[in-house]
C-alpha cells in the first residue's frame, strides 16, 4: 500500500481514537482520593487546631502549642492501613496551607508502642515490623458548626474512605 496524506491522517486519527479511549478508561478507574482536591479552607490558625483530638475508632492525638505532638493507636494512611498496624508515640506537628486548603503535618519520631487491628486485611509486604517513624497529612476542614475536623484516606484510594479526628472541647475554669 502506498502511503499518502490521506491515508496517514487516517492512521493518525486511529491512534487518536485509541488514546482518547485509553484516557477515558484510566480516568474511570481513577477513585475520588487520587484527584481529591482539598476543602478550601484557608482560615485554621495553629491555635486553633492545637489540642486533644479523637477518633471514633479509640485514636488520640495531642498537638501542643509548642509543636510537639503525641498519639495514640493512629492507623496508617493510605495502603498502610491495610496492614492493619497502629502506631502510638511522640513527634511533631505543622500546619501549612496550599491553593487547594490547609493541610496538618504529622511526624512520628518515637513509636511509644504498636496495636494491630482485627480486620486488618493484609500482611506487612516486607513482613516485618511496622514503621519506627511515620508521617500523616491531615486535610483541614470545618464540620457544619464551623468547627475544625482533621481526615486522611485510608485503604484503597478508589475506596474513598477516610479517618477523621475531631477535636475534643478544652476544659474551662469556673469562675
């Protein structure tokens, strides 16, 4: 076959409609986590998100005003949580913001000590011992009374799942 203009534009259009198809599949397997976004929020103040948080899975999670942070019973993020580890320990926090939103840095720097989840549902790949030092990304965002919430995804990113920390109230002096 001779090849001329007309019959490389159309081989060329082939190939478009196959990468165009291919485009298309990738972005339907592609779950909410992967292209999350951020919340927006761009108001969060240090003071603000130091404090006691909790899960209502039994995590605590203290961050000092001075930075310092200490947690207790954190699951991992992402494919981590699979292996069902949590980590307990003291480290360091941060708060930063991005055009998308604020997001918490969380350091782990001295595991304190290691639970395991029951329905953890794989293994360690290295099958070895959890992480000694670990780090998180918390979004930032405001529950519905404009009060501060912290969450990672955790698990399958297709998934979309996610833990979140609430912060417990301060106690206040009586008068």
């Amino acid at each position: 076959m001779k090849i001329t203009r007309g019959n490389a534009l159309r081989g060329l259009r082939g190939y478009g409609a196959v990468a165009a198809l291919l485009i298309t599949l990738t972005g339907c397997l592609a779950g909410p986590a992967q292209y999350y976004g951020g919340t927006g929020v761009h108001d969060a103040t240090a003071a603000e998100a130091a404090g006691v948080w909790e899960s209502v899975e039994g995590t605590t999670m203290t961050l000092r005003p001075d930075g310092t942070a200490t947690v207790t019973r954190l699951d991992g993020r992402d494919f981590d949580f699979d292996e069902g580890w949590r980590l307990s320990g003291k480290g360091a926090w941060s708060l930063s913001d991005t055009p998308d939103g604020q997001r918490l840095r969380l350091e782990l720097t001295a595991r304190a000590g290691v639970d395991r989840r029951a329905d953890a549902t794989a293994p360690p790949p290295d099958g070895g011992d959890p992480p000694t030092t670990y780090s998180w990304r918390f979004h930032v965002d405001r529950d519905d009374r404009r009060r501060l919430v912290l969450f990672f995804f955790v698990g399958d990113p297709d998934a979309g799942s996610t833990s979140v920390m609430t912060r417990q109230p301060t106690a206040t002096r009586a008068p």
